[in-house]
C-alpha cells in the first residue's frame, strides 16, 4: 500500500510484478509484517505435510515454511516468471516452482495437506474455479489459508495495490470482494470455515509506517480491520456436543488478539471467527469483557507435595544438601503430611494449577492410575521418560538409553551454585546423555559456555527460577536464561516454589526482569515443544485442544497482562471442552446444563466451583492437617456454606 506520487507507471500486473519482482524482498510493507504476525500464530503445522503456496511471489511463505518445519513437501505457483527467478534464487532445491496463471493449479488431485493463498485472491478473476481448484487438491483433512486486504478498510480508505521502483510507482489491478462473497464462493465448493481473522495495524506495524513518513496513513486506519486470515477446511460431520464462546477477546499471540466466537466441538477448538455474524444457540456462553488465553503449560512439578508448606533453612550449596536436610529437621512436618493419601495429595497438586491457569503439567515424579480419572482436574504428561538426578537415580546413561527415542528424557541437573552442582554437566556430557531428547530441570550452576553446548547437543532447559532463589538466594541471569535455545518455564513444587506458575511468571518479570513476550512463550509455546507436545498445545486453534481460561479484558497486550495476573484473575477454566472452574461471576453467565459437575471451593474466602470432588478432598487433607490447616501455596482452603447459583 503505497501512496500516489507525481512519477507513476499504469501497466498490467504481469509487467509490474516483473518490476516487483527486483524490488519486492528489499521493501518493508506494513501488510505483509501484519499478515506475518497473525498468520504464524495460527499457521497448523507443516511438518510431514505436502505444502503449496499459490501465487508465491518471490517464495517469502515458501521460505520460512521450510525454516519453521519439516515439509514433506513444498510448491510454489506463480504467474510472473520474473517473481519465480527470485524464488528460485532464494528457496531450497527440493521446492517445487511451477509457471501457472491462477486458478489454474496443475497439481494432483488429493495431492495437498496445506495450501496457502497469500494477498493473491484479489488478483483472481474467476474465485469460483479456484475454490475449484483448491478443494480438488487438497486432500480431506487438508488447510486452506487465504489472506489479502481487508475489502471494507481498502474501499473505505481508498487504498491502491502499489510499489516503489527507480523512483516510479506502479499501480495494479485488482478486485476487492466482501468477505461474504468469498466465503459463499468456498462454501459452494463444499469447504467450511474455521477461522476467519481481521486484524488492525499495532506497534509492530507503526515503526514501519513511520520510518516512511506515513504516520497519518496510519492513524487514518488505526482500529481498522487492515487484512483478513481466512481458515478453510473440507466438510465433515461429526457427532458431538458443541458449546459457543461468544463474544469474546481471544488471545493469539504476546501481541495478538481478536474478538468475536470460539466454538468448542466435543474436547476441540472448531472454529475462531472474528467479527462476523453467526448462529446463535441456546447454550452459548457470551463472555463479553472476558478475554480467552490459552491454557498454560507448567513444565515442572511434583504434584503429590501441592499441600506442603516450603521447606527448609535456606541459603543451600545444591539441591542434595537441601534434601538431607529437610528429612532430617523437617520430618514431623513430611510424615504428617504423608499421612494423606498419596492419590488425595496429587489431586491438591492438580488443583493449585487448575486454579492459575494452567491446564497442562509435566509431573516429574512416577505416574498415577489417578491421572486417567476423567474428573482429573489437568492434564498430565505420560508421554516421556525420566531420571530424578545424578543423586538420586542409578545408571542414568543406561536409563537415557533404553528410554524412547520419540519422549523426552528429563532430570533434575546442576541444580545448586557449588562445585558439586556445576560439575554434573561434565559428568552428563561424559555419559552422552545430552541429545534432542534430554530436557535439563534447574541448571543454575551452567554458565554460558555450558549452555551453548547444551544447545549444540539439541538438548533443552526448563528453568524454575523462585525455587532456586528460595533454596540458593541466587536465581539464574539473564544472560544464562538467554543463551538458552529451548527454553520452558516450571513452577516446581510447593516445597521450594514462590507460588503457583502464575507467581512464578511474575517473579521472573519482577525479579529477573524477564520481558513479558518472552515469558508468554516460555509459559505456552516453548513448553510444547521441549516436551513434544502435540496437537497445537499452548495455541488457540481450530483442530487445537480446547484448553483454555478466562480474565476480564483490559487495556494491555496479552503478553504484557499475563505477567500482571494472579490466580484470583481467573474466573474460568475449560479442559477439553469441560468446564472445570468459574467464578461467581461466570456462574451466573454459564447455561445452567453445564454446571451440574461444579462444587464451590473456598481459596482465602474467594469461591471457585470446580469439577472435582472438593469435599471428599477437603476432608480427607483435613483429617490429617485440622480443617484451619489446610492451605495451597500458604492459601486457607475451605468448604463454604451451601451456595446456590441460577
């Protein structure tokens, strides 16, 4: 989008995309930085899939397709044999480059798993044969994403499809359509819509405007929908439940957020549609002034010690001498409180996370039967292997070599800031037990040197940094965390931790002055791929776990409002499409159907209603404790006088 100058070129779009052609990768465009924002936080994976890229340009998708993944396969489609020699020059060998003039798409039928249209849909004539086109080639349980212009702000505003070369502007031809029209074009061709995007230009986007002295072009579309991201798929029926989150904020990224519908089809995201009518049904949830974030991901607990209050006479030299001790001068306090049932504890362990947020935890400790119970409050990771330490585990290198070479491997390392800690790396390194698979828990005795070759290996990193500030007085720097390719953030357990993974989020931006982008994806993205999550864990997408919570919107970006919250924020909770905690406040929004399951739990004197058997729980915790005695991260736990809701 570029404005009208003096010097102007009118030719057609085939002689100005030969003139794009040797200027496109060189010039900053506010479109494509926003598309490319939004489209990778909703981009399903391309791993093993066969991938095209239709209208490809200079190959930009094609290229960081082939950088965020590994594609089966990759094809570019163009009409410009100029555009196709710089994407030749640019793309890998292995991508395929076909000359073709859209809607033409001269591949297989049933050839294709993903298919990207990006800002060339408005260059096509005849939409009705490229939906064709596309669901010819795409397979049954393929992708479509489209992206272009915002037809509503282009003609609103006026704007042109224009570039900037030898000082001559370029003008080209194209056809805006309502988004209406192209969703009818689609649905004829028997495609249905799963997610349908409208952002507006942000911060990131502004720098661009200014530096090219357009900043009133800016605020002249600023709150404007600038672009759409179209989500399609081939139609399917499938029996189920469905539930509608309505009119919500929706969290898509540290600086990306829609408003409008999430559908939930039995324990999946079906659909994200932003901003545009729909049905509505009888058991909607309208969540107005609530905004949606996907569930969090603790990446470090020992859920069976969720009652425990910390332990220990700090400062320690390493986590051995940290152990000895509290067995030793804490030991009334541990067999009191293992004199709960250990199934009773690991429920309490579930809760303190249900209750921050965090819908996914990695319990490093051995598994429980308990864990398949369908009213377990959160998702328990099985899928990994695991040693505890160089300490307390036996032949860790025969464990990490008869372990699956598709889990993780994850122990508790250099845990501590003496000689004994900071050796155990090298002792790792000697094993050669430090590979792709290997996920290190603490680490704080590496230095950066260290790290690097942790890097180097392919191994990973999780960080729990208030424990090591608890047990050690020391917390890892800035420039440790940093170094660290594979980065994932853990909240340890209650023996040691500030709080639940929320406090810990908080006391890394506090304390470590860690930047909220960062902590969002180590609390939701970075965890998902260190533990080989799949299924688009830590994202809010159509075909994505319908794990998430709600807050009440406000002003700040996601990113930046998550490392302001606490577990008193949260007022709702859904795991695979249950729902599994609200608040007062949601308990009157919620279809009176949906909250039969729901007990109201107090948490110093605030209610939460929860999906589990919280009085069976209580009483059981507080037969051994005292009813007064009974506390999650140093919190009252109590059962309230009957409550009625509806």
């Amino acid at each position: 989008m570029k404005a009208p100058t003096n010097s102007t070129a009118q030719l057609d779009n085939s002689a100005a995309f030969a003139a794009w052609a040797e200027v496109y990768d060189t010039q900053l465009n506010p479109m494509l930085a926003l598309e490319e924002r939004y489209l990778n936080c909703v981009l399903p994976s391309v791993d093993g899939k066969d991938v095209l890229d239709a209208g490809c340009g200079t190959g930009r998708w094609l290229r960081r397709l082939a950088n965020i993944g590994s594609p089966q396969s990759l094809h570019g489609i163009d009409s410009s044999p100029e555009m196709l020699t710089s994407a030749r020059r640019a793309c890998t060998r292995e991508t395929s480059l076909i000359l073709a003039q859209l809607p033409t798409v001269p591949l297989l039928s049933a050839s294709i798993d993903l298919a990207l249209c990006s800002f060339a849909l408005s260059y096509i004539s005849d939409l009705e044969s490229l939906a064709s086109q596309f669901r010819r080639i795409l397979r049954e349980d393929g992708d479509l994403l489209i992206t272009d212009l915002h037809p509503d702000t282009a003609m609103t505003l006026g704007w042109q499809r224009s570039f900037r070369s030898s000082e001559i502007s370029f003008h080209l031809q194209f056809e805006p359509r309502l988004i209406e029209a192209i969703l009818h074009a689609f649905d004829q061709q028997d495609f249905q819509t799963v997610g349908l995007y409208q952002p507006s230009f942000g911060e990131p986007e502004y720098s661009i405007f200014a530096s090219q002295g357009k900043q009133a072009s800016y605020n002249e579309a600023n709150g404007q929908p600038a672009i759409y991201i179209l989500h399609l798929r081939p139609k399917t029926t499938r029996p189920g439940d469905r539930i509608t989150l309505a009119n919500a904020n929706f969290v898509l990224g540290g600086q990306e957020v829609g408003t409008g519908n999430i559908t939930i089809h039995n324990d999946a995201v079906a659909s994200v549609i932003s901003n545009y009518p729909q049905h509505r049904a009888h058991n909607d949830l309208d969540l107005s002034g609530y905004t949606l974030f996907p569930g969090l991901i603790n990446a470090h607990d020992h859920l069976e010690f969720g009652l425990f209050p910390r332990l220990g006479s700090p400062p320690y030299q390493n986590a051995t001498e940290w152990a000895r001790d509290i067995h030793n001068h804490c030991r009334p306090i541990i067999e009191k409180h293992t004199r709960i049932p250990r199934d009773i504890r690991l429920w309490w362990g579930a809760l303190r996370n249900l209750l921050c947020g965090a819908t996914t935890v990695c319990h490093h400790n051995p598994a429980s039967a308990v864990f398949s119970d369908p009213q377990f409050p959160v998702r328990v990771l099985t899928e990994f292997d695991w040693a505890h330490s160089l300490t307390f585990s036996t032949n860790i290198g025969s464990m990490h070599t008869q372990s699956a070479l598709i889990k993780p491997f994850i122990l508790h390392a250099c845990e501590g800031i003496d000689s004994t800690a900071k050796s155990e790396f090298t002792q790792l390194l000697d094993m050669n037990v430090l590979d792709e698979r290997t996920v290190l828990v603490h680490g704080l005795a590496m230095d950066v040197d260290e790290i690097i070759r942790l890097n180097q290996c392919g191994a990973s990193l999780i960080s729990c940094p208030s424990s090591n500030q608890f047990l050690f007085s020391q917390t890892p720097s800035i420039e440790q965390l940093s170094a660290v390719d594979r980065l994932a953030i853990g909240s340890d357990s209650s023996l040691t931790a500030d709080g639940d993974l929320l406090d810990e989020i908080r006391f890394c931006h506090t304390h470590l002055q860690l930047s909220s982008g960062k902590l969002f994806n180590f609390a939701m993205h970075a965890p998902a791929i260190v533990l080989q999550l799949k299924g688009y864990a830590g994202c809010l997408m159509p075909g994505g776990p319908a794990d998430l919570f709600a807050v009440r919107s406000c002003s700040q970006l996601p990113a930046q409002q998550l490392v302001s919250l606490s577990w008193r924020d949260i007022e709702l909770v859904i795991i695979a499409g249950t729902i599994r905690l609200a608040s007062n406040e949601m308990m009157h929004r919620i279809p009176a159907e949906l909250t039969n399951s729901l007990s109201p739990l107090l948490i110093d004197g605030v209610t939460r209603w929860i999906a589990a058997p919280v009085t069976s729980l209580f009483e059981a915790a507080a037969g051994v404790l005292g009813t007064d005695r009974v506390c999650l991260n140093g919190r009252l736990i109590a059962i309230p006088e009957a409550q009625h809701v509806h």
